[in-house]
C-alpha cells in the first residue's frame, strides 16, 4: 500500500518509531562530537592543522581497513544485535574522553585512538543498520523511512551543531563529549525496544564460503553494474572534496575569520539546515522532475555554491560560508535520500550488506586521504587557499554523474528485473574467478567531526 508523503510511519510503526528515536539522538550526539573533538584538539591540546586533519583521517580509515569484511559479517549474521554492541562501545569511549582529561591523561594520541575505534564501531553500526532497515519496512513505505531519517537526522546536526559550539563555550570542549555519549544510551535502549526479529542465518540459507570469495560478490556487484559503478565512482570523488574542506573548516573559522567557539558552532548549525531542506524536498522534486533527473540537479546543480565558502569574511560575509554550506547539505542529503531508496529496492536482499560495505570501502576510503589532504594543504598553502581548492572539487565530482546513465534518464531503476546486467547469479558464479574493479567511485555514521556531510 502507498503512503503520501506526510503518511503516518511514525504513527502506525512503532519499530519504525523506535530506530528513528534512536537514529535520531545519535546524530545529534555525533553533531556536538563533531564541533568538540576538534575544539578540544585545537583549545585544549594546542593541535596543529595537519593533527586535526589526522584527527579526522582516524575517524574513517576504519571503513578502508575492515569494510569489506564487515559487510559479510553483516550478512551472515542478525543485523540489529550488532548494531547494539556496536552503540555500546560508542558510549564507552565517548565517555572515557572527559575522564581522561580529569585525571591528565588526555592527549592527541589518545583522541586519535578514540576516534579510530568509535569509527570501527561506526562501520558495524552503518553497514547492519543499512541492511536492517528494509527489513522492517514495507517497499513502499522506504522512501517515506529514508526522508524521515535523513531529514531527522538533519535536524538534530542543527541542533547537535550549534549546541556543540555552545557546550564548548560554557563547560568546555571536552565535557561535551558527555553528550555524546549520553545519545548513545539513548539509541541503545531505542534499539533494545525494537519488537522485530530476525530469522537466524542458517546453513540452509547462506551456505558457508571463503570471507574473500564473499568479499568479491559485493565488489562484482558494483564492477559489473553501471548504475551502482557510478554512484560509488562519485561517493568517492565527491567524499575526497567534502572531508577536505570539512576537516579543517573549524580551524578555518577560528584562524582564518577570526570566530569563537559559539559562533562556529553557530554557524556550522546554520548550514546543516540545508540538510533539512534537501530532506523536505527530495522526495517532491523527484517524484514532478524524475529520480535520476533530480538526482543531478541535487548532486550537481546546488553545490556549485561550495565555491562560496573560501570566500567567507567577517561580518556580513560569515553569509557566504552559510549559503554555501547549506546548499552543499541540501545537495547531500537530498541525494543520499534518492540514492538509498534506489539501493534497497535495486539490490538484491542477500547482497546488500555485501553492496553497503564493499560501496564504503571504495567511497568511504577516500575519506581519510581528504582528511590528510585538508590538513596538508591548510599547513602547506594556508588555510584559505586549501578551503577554495577543496571546495571546488565538490561540484567537479559531480561531473561523474552527468557523463554517466544517469543523464539519459528520467528515473533510476526501482526493482531487479530492470537491471542492466541480466542472470547476475549466473554472471556471480561464471565470473568467480575473474575481477576488475576500475578506479572509480556517496555521504554518513560515526562521530562525524566538522559538518557530517557525506555521500553514502
């Protein structure tokens, strides 16, 4: 059955209600994260431009080292006990953040361990939680669940964005991580009251195989089909940009304009609204214009306002960071809405635990080598320089996507039998033995440090 766009999923699911309570306090923890850990690199441990740029690096290297085998796991096993020890260990070590700082421990090394392992529990959290949700969800009611969990999600970042900044201003950078780590509770108890269950993997359902024979159905699935090769090939262009300028724009906002640590919080808050913007309408436009049609137009189209944010001055100019920032988070989460929907209903269920992970490996792996690049250039050019070359990657990423089937298109696929590619089991198992995967490659879950915007 159809719902309308404002149909009552909320009202009518309560699982659905759940996983969205929890999803939602989650991002709104990882929004305040996003503006503490670097105001406790930059204020209380003196950090340099490269080490904040690190600090971001360790946040999503994991997604290049245990991606690919995290996404069988994930298919192997029931998603939604992961997800629960993986929110677990996320509070922990939030919390352990403050304490080391009362008792002197604190240090660079120590918050870089911090982000590396709360991102390794993020890769677990994102990769089951993205297989988990069409599970408990009717096809048609997905792309009502995907608007609402982005568009919450982007709320909170507005909320969790300029209450970071605030926290950091009266109690200090470090007791905000507190925050955070109170969110995770809350998205585990959310997670505990979940009703629904999963039947057990068995023998009879998933027939043991070699971890690296999984690990190459899920890489397979993207070599050969054009549509999935093209999404990633972008998410990863794309991710390289906005984690560039995303990892030192806090530093940018201090030094460069001269801004405290309010008013950055502010101000980052101002442009997550774009996400919920793009959360509001994606379903909107795309339905009047086409989903591949609308994707370009999100994807493409606003963020040539990026070019903005290099530009940003005090005074009156903080408004150029704003319109640039909030149409980038417009395009993202919009994009990522379309691109989700298209996701669960293209991809067959048993791969898509394999598809979420090996398309993170590929997309999410550029994420650090931004991080490390923002960082490099900020140290090497200045910071000003290295924001407006950063910036400008994010439009030039996007054109992957307009020389691609994207652009011949109205709508993308919705189901299996549109597939380019034809008897794909068959191809699967002929092909065992045979991979290339080309140099190609959307936006996403851990404690995002800067903005949070990136292409799932």
């Amino acid at each position: 059955m159809s719902h309308g766009i404002r149909g009552g999923l909320l009202r009518r699911h309560r699982d659905f209600r759940l996983l969205w309570c929890g999803e939602t306090a989650g991002k709104f923890g990882a929004s305040v994260t996003g503006v503490a850990m670097p105001l406790v690199a930059v204020s209380t441990l003196h950090a340099s431009t490269f080490e904040v740029g690190l600090l971001s690096a360790a946040t999503w290297s994991p997604w290049m080292i245990i991606g690919l085998p995290v996404g069988v796991w994930v298919d192997r096993l029931r998603r939604r006990p992961i997800m629960l020890a993986a929110a677990a260990v996320s509070l922990l070590l939030f919390a352990s953040v403050p304490v080391t700082a009362w008792s002197g421990w604190l240090s660079i090394g120590l918050l870089l361990a911090v982000a590396l392992l709360t991102g390794t529990a993020a890769v677990f959290f994102q990769t089951a939680y993205s297989a988990y949700l069409p599970s408990i969800l009717e096809p048609d009611d997905q792309p009502e669940g995907n608007a609402k969990l982005h568009g919450s999600a982007s709320a909170a970042q507005i909320a969790g964005l300029g209450s970071g900044g605030l926290i950091a201003q009266l109690a200090g950078a470090v007791n905000g991580m507190f925050a955070n780590a109170a969110t995770f509770l809350v998205s585990l108890l959310c997670l505990a009251g979940i009703r629904h269950r999963e039947p057990r993997v068995t023998g009879t359902e998933h027939r043991p195989k070699a971890l690296v024979s999984e690990v190459r159905e899920g890489l397979r699935l993207i070599a050969v089909d054009p549509w999935f090769r093209t999404f990633t090939l972008f998410g990863a262009a794309s991710n390289l940009a906005l984690m560039g300028y995303q990892s030192i724009q806090v530093v940018f906002l201090v030094r460069s304009v001269g801004l405290p640590p309010g008013t950055v919080g502010a101000l980052i808050a101002a442009t997550s609204a774009g996400g919920v913007a793009g959360a509001f309408a994606a379903r909107r436009v795309a339905d009047r214009i086409g989903t591949a049609r609308a994707t370009l137009l999100f994807e493409l189209g606003l963020p040539m306002l990026a070019l903005l944010i290099p530009l940003t001055v005090g005074g009156a100019g903080i408004l150029l960071f704003v319109t640039g920032g909030f149409s980038v988070s417009a395009g993202v989460v919009a994009g990522n809405i379309i691109k989700a929907s298209f996701q669960q209903r293209y991809c067959p269920p048993d791969l898509l635990g394999r598809l979420t992970a090996s398309t993170a490996f590929l997309s999410y792996g550029t994420i650090p080598i931004g991080a490390l690049l923002g960082g490099a250039l900020g140290t090497a050019l200045g910071l000003r320089t290295a924001m407006a070359i950063t910036t400008a990657g994010v439009p030039l990423a996007a054109l992957i996507l307009l020389f691609s089937p994207i652009r011949r298109s109205r709508d993308l696929p919705t189901s299996a039998s549109q597939r380019v590619i034809p008897n794909f089991r068959w191809i699967l198992m002929a092909s065992r033995s045979y991979l290339v995967i080309e140099p190609f490659p959307t936006s996403g879950d851990a404690a995002r440090l800067g903005q949070g915007m990136e292409r799932e």
